[in-house]
C-alpha cells in the first residue's frame, strides 16, 4: 500500500439513520473539518430519496446491492439497484476503483457501542484499526466475512475501507452522544490516513480483538412465518458478551424459555436489530479471536 489519494465518506446508505446524514451535511457545510494536507475528501450522500422519507430504503436494501453481478444489471432497476450503479460509477468501478478508500457511516438499534465493520482482512484496514484502538479501548470490531461469498456493502467497492456502526438508537433520530462519538471516530481515521501517507505509521503494534462472523439466528417461527418467540430478556442488549450453552435466548408468548443448545460459546451482535426482522434475523453470531497486528 503506497498512499491515499482520494477519500469517500457515504453516509445515509440506509435513509433513516441520520448520525451519517447528518455528519455528511456538516462536512459539506464546513469542508475544512475535513481536510488534510496529502489526500483529498469527498461526501456522498448515499440514498437521498429514501432520506426524504425517512425510511431504510425506497424499493430495497441499498446496502444489498454491490455484488459485482447485480451492478452489471442494467435493465428493470429499482431506484436502490439504480443508486447503486450510479455509486459505483462515481466511487469505482468495484475491482478498479477511483476512491483509494471508503467510509461508510451506519446506526444501529441494537446495543452495538461504537462499532467497525470489516468487510475484509486488508492490512491496511488492521492497521487502521489498531491505531482507533489505541484512542477508543471500547471500541469493537465486527469481522463480517463470509469465506467465498462477495461483500455487497457500499464499502467493498474499495479493498481499504472500513464502516462505522453505532448505537443504541432509534431510527430517523439523532443522539448528540453518539453523533459526537461518530465525528470523533472520522476525525482520528482521517488523521491515520494524513499520517500514513507522511510514512509515520510504522510501529504500530496492539492486539485487536475481533468478533468473525459465524452465522445468523432467526426467530422462532410457526409454519406461516409469524414470529413466535422474542429476544430473551437476559439476552437483549447483551452485545458482545459471551453466550455460553445453556444460556436463554428467546421467550415465547406463551412463557417458554428458549436456550443456547451448541455446544461451544459465541458472542452475539445485532441482538433485536429492528431493520433484520425482515431479513431473518435475530442477531449474528460471532466467535472472538485477537490478531496481533504490528
């Protein structure tokens, strides 16, 4: 990795989570918050019409559209597969892109803490990590990686590129608290990249620990597909603490507790996330691993 020349922060990938909107809106009024000495920062406001709605998304999931095979598509697009392409255009191509770097501002109802995604193991993306590290101990790092399936987030367009997620909050609100959280953790990654590029980041060395995707849980569900259980009270937002076996998970309406029957431990993440219900998903399951990176 030579240097950064060209910076993408996406924020309002998802319509109705406005610490990002919001944030890209203000670096757009104060460009200078922004800037630094040896690599240009652009904005992107990702999915306008959906933010004018206040609403995740217009006709799907935005955040679901790069696969290299859906940007090919160019006939009967939604505005999402359209925003998509349009993106790409801009940002990339996916594979060959012009932004060296990307990004992407999230929140979350679930009680995520101040969050990065990674969407792959580059080194620079490890290394920029450590170093967030080092300024946030609470910080944690969600590995969502599935071996031998393409990422379709927005960031994946770009090999470096890392995504913020943060929360508990509600949709389509902000919170000062976090959206503080949030500019801070822009401003310490663009100060890695201006200090990277001067070659000061040679000795960085820190464990990270990092939380890799293992699978995701649905609810319980009876044969129409209606839920029929909800997060267990001792489970809900218990995001990332360790689930051993045995451990309760769901409550049914009927009373019925229902426990963790695998027989190694995991840590949960996205527990109750409001925006998974449609997608299946009660939380993700992960499992801890600390990679040395110096």
């Amino acid at each position: 990795m030579e240097k950064i020349n060209k910076l993408a922060i996406v924020g309002g990938t998802h319509g109705n989570e406005f610490t990002g909107i919001y944030l890209v809106k203000k670096f757009e009024k104060f460009p200078d918050l922004i800037s630094r000495t040896n690599f240009e920062t652009n904005t992107l406001l990702a999915n306008p019409k959906a933010f004018e709605l206040v609403r995740r998304y217009v006709d799907t999931d935005l955040n679901r559209c790069f696969k290299a095979e859906y940007l090919e598509k160019d006939t009967n697009l939604n505005y999402e597969q359209s925003r998509a392409r349009f993106i790409n255009q801009m940002l990339g191509p996916k594979g060959n892109p012009k932004f060296d770097f990307i990004l992407d501002l999230h929140t979350t109802t679930a009680n995520m803490g101040l969050t990065i995604v990674l969407v792959n193991n580059h080194p620079f993306n490890l290394k920029m990590v450590a170093y967030l590290s080092s300024f946030e101990p609470d910080l944690k790092v969600y590995s969502w990686i599935n071996p031998g399936v393409e990422n379709s987030f927005v960031n994946s367009i770009c090999e470096c590129s890392l995504g913020i997620e943060v929360g508990p909050i509600a949709p389509g609100t902000l919170q000062a608290d976090l959206f503080q959280k949030t500019e801070k953790l822009v401003q310490r990654s663009l100060d890695f990249i201006e200090q990277f590029n001067e070659g000061k980041l040679h000795h960085i060395n820190r464990d990270i620990v990092v939380y890799k995707h293992l699978k995701v849980v649905d609810y319980p569900k009876n044969k129409h597909g209606e839920i029929t259980a909800m997060i267990h009270p001792e489970l809900q937002g218990r995001d990332y603490q360790k689930l051993n076996p045995g451990a309760p998970i769901f409550l049914t309406f009927d009373g019925e507790t229902i426990c963790y029957d695998e027989e190694s431990s995991v840590w949960p993440v996205f527990i109750n996330e409001v925006a998974y219900y449609e997608k299946g998903i009660a939380f993700c399951l992960t499992k801890q691993e600390i990679i040395n990176h110096g």
